[in-house]
C-alpha cells in the first residue's frame, strides 16, 4: 500500500508543481488573467483534491479486500499497474481535469495567440500544452481483461512518454519563454531552441519508449534502437540546466538577480541530476544486454529516484519558486531555510540513491549474472544480512532528505503567511 502511494504521490505533486506554473504564467505572458480565471483554477483544484483522496482510499479498500467485484475494483480501486494505479474512474476524472486545464492555460495565452508575429514561441507553449491533456488519454486505451504486453505498452506511453516527453517540452518551452520575458533571450533564439529540443525530445521520446518493452515480446532490435535513441534525452534539459547556470552566474551584477536566485539554484541543481540519474544511471540499465540482467532490480530504482526527483521535482520547485516570486514578497524570503532545503534535498538524494540504492542493484546484479534473474530478486538475497544492512544504510540520506522537505514547506508558509501579514 505505501509503495503504491510512495510512486502515485511521486508523480501526481511533480505533475501538479509544473501545471500549477502553466496556470500562473500563462496570463503572466499575456499580461491578462481572463474573465472567470479564478473559478477555474478553484474548480480544478478541489477536483485534484477529489481524486487524490478519492484513489488513495479505493487503492487502500482494494489492498484491504473491501472489493469483492473485481470489476468494481478495476474501476475504483487498484489496477495493479506500478505508476498507474488508480482505478479506471479516477483516470478518467484526471483525463477530464487535464482538459480543463488545457482549456484554461490556452485561455490565458488567447490575447498572445491573437497577436500578428512573433509568436512562434507563444504557439510552441500552447502545443506542448495542448499535448500534454491529450497524451494522458493513453491510460485509456487499455481495459479490465487486456493482455499484459498491450496493457505493458500503453501504460509506458503514459510513464514514459507522458512525463518523460511532452512534460519535458513543456518545460523547456516555460523556462524559454519566461527567460525571454526577463529580456535573457532574444524570441527567435528561444523559439529555434525549443523548436529543436522538441525534435530531440520527441524523436527520442517516442522511439525510446521502447526500451521499456523488453518483457512484452519486443523485437531486440526495436529495443536497441529505443535505448540507444533514449540518450537523446538528456540534452535538451542539459542546455536548459546549464543557461539556468549561466545566469546564477552573473549574480551581483544586476539586483533583479537576487530575486531570481533560488529559481535559477533549483534549474541548475537539474543539470547534475539530468546528467547522473538520467543520463549515467539511465544508460546503465538502458541496453539490451543490461535489460536482460538488470532491469526491475534496485539498478532501476536507482535510476528512477535520481531522475524522478532530481529532474523533475528539481524542476518543479524551481518553478514554485518562479511562482512564488510573484505571490509572495521575494524580499522577505527566509534565505536560511532555502539554503538548508536545497543542500538537504540534493545530498539527501545523494546518499540515499549512492550510499543504498545502487549498492543493492549492483550486487542485485552480480547475482543475475552469475546465477539467474530470480535469483536477484528471491526472498533470500533480499534478506541476506548485507543486502539488509544496505537497506538500512538509505536511513540517514532518508533523514537528510526529510529535513530539506521540511524546510522547504516551512519556508513557503513563512513566505506566504508573512506576505499576507504585510498586506
């Protein structure tokens, strides 16, 4: 039950940091919040709060044996698949929330759309953001007795290219524009890059989807092209992470940098963990050959918190951050309390993921390949001495990690509860 609360929450408060930020710059580009703005983003709020609490207690009555009806399991409570839980009901009322969203995002980008010229950039926001509802629907495409390689290849659809692709041309189309609207980036330069990092993102995205597939029956060779094509991915966040640099760099030199410094830290922060757990130990497990010994053992755990938080939730509190610049008096920050949440949150991640995490999945490995891939994962080695003392050995970056979170909730109820005191 708490591991499949542990990668849904995963998921749903990364996906909700990056719309939230679509929602508050779209009108922020367009200098106008749109008639009935407000009603929209509250509906859909207590809509997202409907559906986290709604799924969460059917995922618990389902584990609990509470559904007698499979059926009716299916479709409130536990569908069994790691990262799309959720019954059938709750993936559609979230299917139908991301189109509301849609709706209202685009709505605060109408006056820009509009415009005659130079809105390339503009219309590349808007597609990604159209895409992004859209590509969610894959979730729907399988049903309650589909075959397992199906079900297998449209739930990657979903995991993998839902958040590993469009979200990440999303991203990179935000971040190009809000730079260009901070006078960083000329229109052009920004729209050509986001132009050709969705080429690269896509092209690998899709094609790299399949490197997934391994136990659906996928032809070696349309692996291979997958995770060899799965590499691209990195770069486009790459160049993003390293501008994000670049421009905590020139601090000191014009105050508007000051209130920019913590956004800019958190996109930088995703450079380091785009290039180490998604590029290193992505391409670890990737090939074909390390599939076959070291996919689904604590390798890939690795890769996946690494990538998971240090990208995107990396990413997501970067755009928080953004967020809260303009919600907040950036003026009164409690400086302390990012410090100590940005240290905490990245070496956190790093003892957890380099002190336990691949330790295991190495040794996971070792197993693999020298007996079998049952072996790997048997209750035996599992509950070997060493590899238990591996696991308790994730304890202090846990710890480390928790005291980062906790500053990071602390400093924004400051920085909100002080802002509304000073209004």
């Amino acid at each position: 039950m708490t591991r499949t609360w542990h990668t849904q929450l995963a998921v749903l408060w990364i996906a909700v940091a990056w719309l939230a930020a679509g929602l508050y710059v779209a009108p922020l580009l367009s200098g106008k919040d749109p008639k009935f703005q407000v009603w929209g983003v509250n509906f859909l709020f207590v809509s997202l709060l409907v559906i986290v609490v709604g799924s969460f207690a059917g995922q618990w009555a389902a584990v609990n044996g509470f559904f007698r009806n499979l059926t009716a399991n299916f479709w409130f409570g536990h569908q069994g698949y790691e990262y799309t839980d959720l019954g059938r009901f709750w993936q559609i009322y979230l299917f139908i929330g991301l189109m509301l969203w849609v709706l209202l995002v685009l709505r605060g980008l109408w006056p820009l759309l509009r415009r005659k010229g130079g809105v390339s950039l503009i219309l590349l926001v808007a597609i990604s953001t159209v895409a992004i509802g859209l590509l969610f629907g894959a979730s729907l495409m399988w049903g309650e007795k589909t075959h397992i390689s199906i079900m297998e290849y449209w739930r990657w659809w979903v995991v993998h290219l839902w958040v590993e692709g469009v979200f990440e041309v999303f991203a990179t189309a935000i971040v190009s524009a809000l730079l260009v609207r901070m006078g960083l980036v000329r229109p052009s330069v920004a729209a050509t890059a986001v132009l050709v990092a969705t080429i690269v993102f896509l092209s690998g995205g899709v094609l790299g989807t399949f490197h997934h597939l391994y136990f659906s029956g996928t032809p070696i060779g349309v692996i291979a092209l997958g995770s060899v094509l799965s590499a691209l991915e990195v770069v486009p966040l790459a160049v993003v992470g390293f501008e994000a640099y670049n421009r905590s760099k020139l601090e000191g030199q014009n105050e508007w940098e000051e209130v920019y410094h913590w956004p800019f830290r958190f996109f930088a922060a995703v450079l380091f963990w785009n290039l180490v757990g998604a590029g290193l130990l992505g391409f670890l497990i990737n090939t074909p050959i390390a599939l076959y010994y070291m996919q689904g053992l604590n390798t890939t755990a690795s890769h996946g918190h690494a990538a998971l938080f240090g990208v995107y939730g990396m990413l997501g509190l970067g755009l928080v951050l953004y967020c809260m610049r303009g919600l907040t008096n950036p003026r009164i920050w409690n400086q302390r309390l990012l410090s100590i949440a940005f240290w905490c949150l990245n070496i956190g991640l790093a003892m957890m993921t380099f002190l336990s995490l691949l330790p295991q999945g190495l040794w996971q490995t070792y197993v693999s390949f020298n007996e079998n891939y049952a072996a790997a994962r048997s209750a035996e080695l599992m509950h070997h001495p060493i590899m238990e003392g591996l696991v308790w050995a994730r304890v202090p970056g846990d710890v480390v990690f928790a005291v980062g979170v906790g500053a990071f909730v602390l400093f924004a109820v400051k920085a909100f509860w002080g802002s509304r005191r000073r209004a």
